[in-house]
C-alpha cells in the first residue's frame, strides 16, 4: 500500500475542491488562505501532480484534481462515518453517575453488577465526588446526594430517609467486658470519620451522641480517625471498635449481621438521599432506567 499524505492536507483538499476558492475553504476549516495554499502545495509536490489551475478569478481543478476528488470524499465520508457510529454505540449509551466515594463502595458497586447483566450495553461510569456536581459544565448524567434536596435549576426526588446509629461488630457484645451500655464506650475504641462531609452541612458525630444522650466519662478526643464514612463502617465490621453510622450506608453490613445497632439510639437524620439531575434529563431512556433501577434498589433499604 502506497504511503498516504498527511489526512490534513486531503481534508484541505477536499474543501479547496468544494470551495474553488482557499479564502472560502480557510474560513471552513478555521486556518488562514496561505496556510490552506501551502497544504495544497505540499500536496501536490508529494504526489507529483498538479490539482488546481490558478486562474485570475478563483480556481479550477485539473484532470488529476478531478480523478482524485471522488475517491478523497467517498474516504473523508466513511472516516466520518465511522466515528459517527463509535459515538451512536458507545458514547450515546454511556451513563455518567456522580456518587459519594462512601456510597459507592458500601452501597451502588456491590449492586452494579446485576444491573449491567440487566443492562449489558450501557457504560456505566461512576465519578466519585462528595460535592453535588455542576451540570451545566460536567458530563454527568444523574446524582446520588445527601441533603436536604433543595437544588435550584435541578430535578430531584428522595431516594431513601437516613438514620445514625452507634454500630459495632457483634463480637463487642461477649468476652471479659462485654459492651452492654452506653457507660462501656469507656472501656472501647471510638471510631471517627474525619473525612470532608458527604452532606449539605456537618455530620453527626461522637461529641454530639454522647451530649445529647447524656453519657459521661467517655472522651470523644480519643479513638481512631478515618477518611471516610467506608472505612470507618468497614474497621466497625473489623472489630476495631464503635462506629456512629449511617443507617442507609451500612445496609448490607447491617443485613448479614456482621453489623449491630446499639442501644436502641437510632436518630432520624433530617437529610435524605436525593436522586439529582438536569430537568428533561429522564427523556433520555438510559437516564430513566438508571433512576427507576435506583428507587427499586433503595425502596429495600
């Protein structure tokens, strides 16, 4: 196979062609006329043949310019084509979710792979971020948020209500000093989530429980500090020590007992998950399958 010009020079071609004018065909392709006259030339000298006669009023092609033309369009076509069709099969089917990286981990991935065996052509792709995303600059497709759902210029709907609760794995609850009330925090590792908040506003964390449930000799400075709400679930399932959790995060733990709620303290939260996106975003079909697989999944929590 004889070694092409440049694609460059053959698009400039083409539209010099179309044209029969470089100022004409400078303006479409974004370039200047002496750059478009330049391509030309070096195409012509790599192919040994003239393409244009330059006349006084614009230009014409020649008999080697008209033999090449037909074939230069029929491949810019298929080129174009074919990138049409990669975006048509992959791109239009890809759907973009923005998550908490906490929610993402202990709740939508485990449960991501039945929903591509349901739906095995979209392209599901997850961006981890704590911060509701801006829709009007970012490629994203739906939300899940903590909050209050109040999203000016966004669509949102509750998923599911939340609730905080102390949490530990059951193996706290027997041995030589059983954890059995809220006095026995003394005797227990505190598990903090020092990780920027998930929410709208602050978490609910140990300094708050202990006050509000009137529990004293328990320094809440103490324990140990983790970055997100995940890991702090996951050294509670450890039996690393006492976690105050969340409800809705900590379901499948929770489930499977390998999680208990403690004390009979589980305090509604006022903020809910929301399923956030752009309005009219639910007439695209991947979008709505997507939010309607959500509802179902959390109207089981």
């Amino acid at each position: 196979m004889a070694l092409l010009p440049p694609l460059n020079s053959l698009r400039t071609f083409e539209a010099a062609a179309r044209h029969l004018n470089f100022s004409h065909a400078a303006e479409e392709l974004n370039v200047t006329p002496s750059a478009v006259s330049h391509q030309i030339k070096e195409l012509e000298k790599r192919l040994g043949v003239s393409l244009f006669e330059r006349l006084h009023r614009g230009l014409a092609l020649t008999a080697a310019g008209e033999a090449l033309l037909p074939g230069i369009r029929a491949g810019l076509a298929s080129f174009s084509q074919a990138v049409d069709g990669l975006q048509s099969r992959f791109l239009q089917n890809a759907l973009t979710v923005s998550v908490p990286p906490s929610v993402a981990m202990k709740w939508l991935v485990p449960r991501l792979a039945a929903y591509k065996q349901n739906h095995p052509d979209v392209d599901v792709r997850l961006s981890s971020d704590i911060a509701l995303p801006d829709f009007g600059r970012e490629d994203v497709d739906i939300a899940i948020h903590n909050g209050y759902g109040d999203y000016p210029g966004l669509e949102s709907e509750r998923l599911v209500s939340n609730s905080v609760a102390p949490m530990c794995s059951p193996l706290l609850l027997s041995g030589e000093r059983p954890l059995r009330s809220p006095s026995d925090l003394r005797d227990f590792t505190l598990l903090h989530d020092m990780g920027p908040s998930e929410a709208d506003d602050a978490t609910y964390d140990w300094d708050t429980w202990l006050r509000q449930h009137g529990v004293e000799g328990v320094d809440a400075s103490l324990g140990l500090r983790f970055g997100t709400s995940a890991d702090v679930l996951n050294a509670a399932v450890a039996g690393a020590g006492v976690a105050i959790g969340k409800t809705a995060l900590a379901v499948d733990d929770l489930r499977a007992g390998r999680l208990i709620c403690l004390f009979d303290s589980v305090v509604p939260e006022e903020m809910a998950y929301y399923a956030v996106y752009r309005p009219g975003a639910l007439e695209q079909p991947r979008v709505r399958v997507f939010r309607d697989w959500l509802f179902s999944e959390f109207a089981e929590i």
